[in-house]
C-alpha cells in the first residue's frame, strides 16, 4: 500500500494513542475525598444504568435493521450499517466514562486554582476529542478499502445516525427533565442554590450532563464526521476521476494530525482567561491543516488547476469554521451584547426575557445562513470553473462544497476537545457544591463552566453547519442515483413546476417543527415527573430541606431514564418512515423535495434553538456573576434558563442528526421508490 493509503490508519492509530495517554495521565491524578468519590460513583452508576436500559431498546433495533438492510438491499450496506451503529453506541459510551473519570479529578484541583482545573478538564474534553473522530477516520476507510464503491457502504451514515438520534434524544430529554426538576422546585421554589445536596434531582442533573452533553455530543460528532466523509466519497465516484477519490479521507487525515498538535500545545501555567489557549489550540490546529491540505493533494492527489481550486474549497471549510464560532459567540457568550440585553431583560419580568431571547435566537439564523451560502457559492464556484475539459461542472461544483464540509469536520478533534471539557467542568462544579468545598473553589469551576456553555453552543453551531452542507451533497448524490436506478422507468422531474417536488418540500418543510414539538413535549412530560417527585419528598420528609435526612437520589435518577427512554420513538419513527413512505407513494421526486425542505427549515430552526438556550442559559450566569444569586431578576433568569434548557441540549442538536439520518436513509432504500401514485 501507498504511502497516501497509509496515512488514515496511521493518523487515527496516533490519535488514539495520544488519547490513551491523557487517559494515562488523568488516572494518576487525586481523586479527591471519599465523599467526592461518592457523588462521582452514584453518577457513573446513574449514567451506566442509564445506557445500559436504553442499549436493551436500541440494540435489538440495529441487529434487526442491519439484517433487513443487508438481506433486501446488500450485504455490504449491512454490514456497514452495523459498523456505523456499533462505533456510534462506542462513542457515546466512551464519552460518558471519560467526562465521569475527569469531572471528579477537576473538582478536586480547583483547590489548586484556574490553571490545573483547566488543564484536568480540557484533557479530559480532549481525550474524547482524540478518540472519536479517529473511530470514525477508521471506519470509513476501513470500509472503503474493502468496498470501494460507496454507495455500498451508505449504510454506515444510517447506522451511525440513528444511533446518535437514539442517544442524543435519549440523553437530551434526560439531562434537561433532571435540570427542570431540579431548578423549579429547588432553585425557584426553595431558593437553594443549583447542585445543593439537599435537591433530590441533584445527582440526575449530574447524570443528564454526562448522557446528554457527553455521550449526546460523542455520538453527534461521530456521525457527523461519518456523513459528511460518505457525501465526498459519494459525489467523487459520481466524477468519476480516481485519482481524487482519496482526498476526502487525505483531509480527514490533515486534520486528525492537526487536532494532536492542537492539544498538546495547551498547557497549565498562568492562565487568566480560559479561552486564549483555547483559541489558540484553534487557530493553531486550522493553520496546520491548510498546510497539510495543500502538501497532501500536491505531493498524493494531483499537481494540476483542478487540484488547487479543490484544496481552495478545504480552505473556506477551515474558514467557516472560526466564522461560525465567531457568531455563535457573540449571541451565546455572556460578555457579548446579546446576552447582555437578555440578561437586563429580566428587571421587566419572565415575559420580557423570553421574548429578547428568542429575538436574539432568531437574530443570530441572519449572518449564520449568509456564512452558509458565501462559503457554499465560493466552493461551488471555484471548482466547477476548474472542472477539467469534458468533465461536469455541475459534478465537480458540489465536489467543492462537499470538501468544504469535510475540511470543517476534519478540525472535528480539536472542536470537540473543546466542548466536551464544558460538561466536565460543570460536573465538577456540582461535586464543589455537593461537598462544601467552598465559594472560591465554586468560582473557579463557574468561570470554567461559563466558558464550556459557549464552546458547546459553538460546537453545536459546527455541528449543524457542517450537516447542511454535507445534506447537499447527499442530495446531489441521492438524484444521481435515483437517475441511475430508474432510468427508462420513471421521468425525474426536479422542476418546481412537478406536485411531487411541491409536496416533498412542505413535507419536509414540516418535519423539524413536528419533531421539535415532539421533543419539547417529551422534555416537559419528563420534567413534570420529576418535579412531582421532588416535591414529594420535600413534603414527606422535612429534613431533607433542614440538612438532617438524605434524599432519594436513586429515584429521581430512575424516574428520568424510565420517561426519557418512553420518549425515544416518535421522532425516530417520523425521520425513517417519512422518505420511505413518500418515496414508495411518489418516487424519488418527492424525496429529493423532503430532503431540500427538511434542510431548509432544519438547519436555521436548529440554529435558533441551540443560539436560544445558549444565551438564556449564560444571561443567568452573568446575573449570578452579577451579586444577584437569590434576587427576583435571578429568579426570571433561572426560568428563563429553564426554558431554554430544551431548546439547546435536546431539540437544536437532535434536528442536524434528523436531517442527515433524512438523507442516508433516502439514499440506501431508494431503489424501492418506486411511485405507486402518479401526481
């Protein structure tokens, strides 16, 4: 094998050894008191309980489904469908054990001030970031080497979305009914303060942070990075150039050695503002994968017009993404004027601050999409003019924007190393809390925490721009074989002047919305239980409130697996059903209107929620940092955080998982579309 062959395998393998020495290095430090290590096990065991009742519901799922895929379709799509959804689940798992490992070590630094708390949580964050991507960077090429069409392993993309929707709704309705739970009855209605011990849902919301933040997030960027390499793949077999096939997993490659240097330049010593060695981490990280772009498609790929207009297309991926934090920051981040506003909103009242939040959330879908469509016209652009002679443009065009993608999900390492130290911090801040360490350790885990609220909602962001673009690929790639498929059987239409297109666009149109309000309503179903129990031990024991009795922990946390596993299936049912039902009653057309709408109204709808319940959330920080814990204007601000709780960590990060599960299950079973209705 080439040396160009090489790189993926060993790029991956040195992420995860780089991974399994932070892990090293983590396992060495303190632990802290027993009575630390106590709260630490009780959430392992809540989040381990938590994963193991719902692999029971989703395991069955996928071997049933990789069977059906691999008997009906083709044996090689099983197959990966399996390999997908098993990586997924792994992710998820992997996530959740390191974030747990990690938040008890930091809790017990913060004695030790900013710097070595930072450093415990960021590697923590960074081992998950090391590992994840790097599963996903060897799956697919695993799989490409054995199965070089890619339309025969499409199936990866199914099994690793729908297992990422699983655990993400999953852990999402779970974190936010624990938070609700939690903050009403405690924060707002017995004025303790957030992570007391005395709050029965205590140990739940600890959980929720890690099956939801942790695991949710692992499994996002998992699948995202499996999409978004399959929609390149995809369009370069369409083109039907070789020699370009490898460069998407070549960029792939750049940016796992990118994101390795990017960690292991952040360090210790005299931090004051925790987000200069993060954004330096970044900046460092997207510098080292231009340069690697460039060297891999010159000195492997090719030396010629069309391969410089491709490495500018990774470029503007590399750009988008620091354009996007850019954004997602100024509405999300309590030091911005967005917050700001919503934050002295709260002096008028609850109705005040919710509205200049979703104001700011709606706000912020402007220079977002405007991002979007510059990056998209540029990458089209550049390289359908480079488009050699005899070739498609049009082809060649969508090659671009799909690199563009995957340029920006290549940096997935140093992105989610990044974002996943913003549960660990807030997880050892609950264990400050819980253990009375005191108000200075508090501070250092708030100001950490502060910070991980806006990487997560930067993360999302990534998240969610990357499936746009990645959508649009798949959807170019899905009509492709649609033509293929049904050529001399069906006319395929596109036009705006075809019903089915006009049908397939509301269609699509509508499914973020039903399932955003399916699960919103989960969320509020959930939490309406565990208020209830809170409440009820408050009222059946008056010395859990006093400080003399301990709560039922283990109730609570029971309560929030039982309701957030019963609410797993609607929204699932609807993203797989949809484009099969509607492509069997009214072909392909119809689907590629689905899919187009879906992307449309998903990806600005998920913009809004996650930007939403981002600002919601660090207005009440900056109310807190503020002196005005306990105060009225506090109070709003909590609920307003409460409202914005399933917006940013259930509804916004589930719909860029719905639209890319949409697209892989639209493009593996569309040979059965087969248009029994003829509109």
């Amino acid at each position: 094998m080439e040396i160009s062959g090489i790189l993926p395998f060993a790029a991956g393998i040195a992420s995860f050894l780089v991974a399994g020495g932070l892990v090293a290095w983590i396992s060495k430090q303190q632990t802290g008191t027993k009575e630390m290590m106590d709260i630490s096990n009780a959430v392992k065991e809540g989040a381990a309980a938590f994963l193991k009742r719902e692999m029971k519901i989703i395991v069955p799922v996928a071997i049933g489904l990789s069977v059906i895929i691999g008997a009906f379709l083709q044996p090689s799509n099983g197959l990966a469908f399996a390999v997908g959804a098993t990586l997924s689940a792994v992710a998820g798992v992997i996530s959740l054990k390191i974030t747990v490992k990690a938040a008890v070590r930091a809790a017990h630094l913060s004695s030790s001030g900013l710097g070595k708390t930072f450093a415990m949580a960021f590697r923590g964050g960074a081992t998950v970031g090391l590992a994840v991507p790097a599963m996903a960077l060897l799956a697919i090429t695993g799989l490409y080497v054995i199965f070089p069409d890619p339309i025969t392993i499409a199936g990866v993309g199914i099994g690793a979305s729908l297992i990422a929707l699983f655990i993400r709704i999953g852990g999402g309705i779970f974190t936010k009914a624990a938070d609700m739970g939690a903050d009403l009855v405690g924060k707002v209605e017995a004025n303790i303060p957030e992570d007391d011990p005395r709050n029965p849902a205590t140990i739940a919301d600890n959980v929720g942070d890690n099956v939801g933040d942790a695991a949710g997030m692992g499994s996002d960027v998992y699948e995202s990075y499996i999409v978004t390499i399959l929609a390149a793949l995809l369009i370069a077999a369409l083109i039907g150039a070789p020699n370009f096939f490898l460069y998407p997993i070549l960029i792939g490659s750049s940016g796992m050695i990118a994101s390795i240097i990017g960690v292991v330049i952040v360090g210790s010593k005299n931090i004051t503002d925790v987000m200069k060695p993060l954004s330096r981490s970044f900046y460092v990280s997207a510098a080292i994968a231009i340069a690697l772009n460039f060297v891999f498609i010159t000195q492997f790929i090719d030396d010629s017009s069309t391969a410089y207009a491709l490495f500018g297309s990774t470029v503007i991926g590399v750009i988008l993404v620091p354009i996007i934090q850019k954004i997602t920051d100024f509405y999300t981040s309590y030091k911005q004027s967005p917050v700001k506003e919503i934050a002295d909103s709260a002096k008028w009242g609850y109705a005040s601050l919710t509205l200049m939040g979703i104001i700011k959330g709606m706000q912020s879908t402007g220079p977002f999409m405007i991002a979007l469509v510059v990056a998209i016209i540029l990458s089209y652009s550049i390289a359908s003019a480079a488009a050699p002679e005899g070739a498609d443009p049009v082809l060649y065009g969508i090659f671009g924007t799909s690199l563009t993608a995957m340029a920006m999900l290549s940096l997935a390492g140093i992105v989610l190393s990044i974002d996943a130290f913003g549960p660990i911090a807030d997880n050892a801040g609950g264990i400050v809390e819980m253990t009375g360490m005191g108000e200075e350790n508090r501070k250092v885990t708030d100001e950490i925490d502060a910070v991980g609220n806006t990487t997560k909602a930067v993360t999302k962001g990534f998240a969610i721009a990357s499936a746009a673009l990645a959508a649009l690929a798949m959807i170019q790639a899905f009509q492709f074989e649609a033509s293929h498929i049904f050529a001399g059987i069906l006319v395929l239409d596109y036009s705006l002047t075809n019903p089915a297109i006009i049908v397939g666009l509301l269609i699509g149109g509508l499914i973020p919305f039903i399932i955003t309000g399916q699960l919103i309503n989960g969320v509020s179903r959930a939490a309406g239980k565990m208020v209830d129990e809170v409440r009820r031990q408050f009222k059946a024991d008056s010395g859990i409130l006093a400080g003399t009795s301990k709560p039922d922990y283990a109730k609570c946390v029971d309560i929030a697996t039982v309701a957030s596993i019963k609410e797993l299936w609607k929204p699932a049912i609807v993203a797989i059903l949809a484009p099969i039902i509607l492509g069997i009653l009214l072909g392909p057309t119809a689907v590629a209107g689905l899919l187009m709408g879906a992307v449309v109204t998903g990806i600005l709808l998920a913009y809004h929620l996650a930007n939403t319940g981002g600002a919601w959330d660090n207005a009440k920080k900056l109310v807190e940092m503020r002196g005005e814990k306990g105060s009225e204007i506090h109070k709003v601000a909590v609920v307003g955080d409460i409202i914005g709780d399933p917006y940013k960590d259930t509804a916004g990060p589930a719909l860029n998982t719905v639209i890319k599960l949409l697209n892989t299950i639209a493009i593996v079973f569309v040979s059965a579309f087969v248009a029994i209705l003829a509109i």
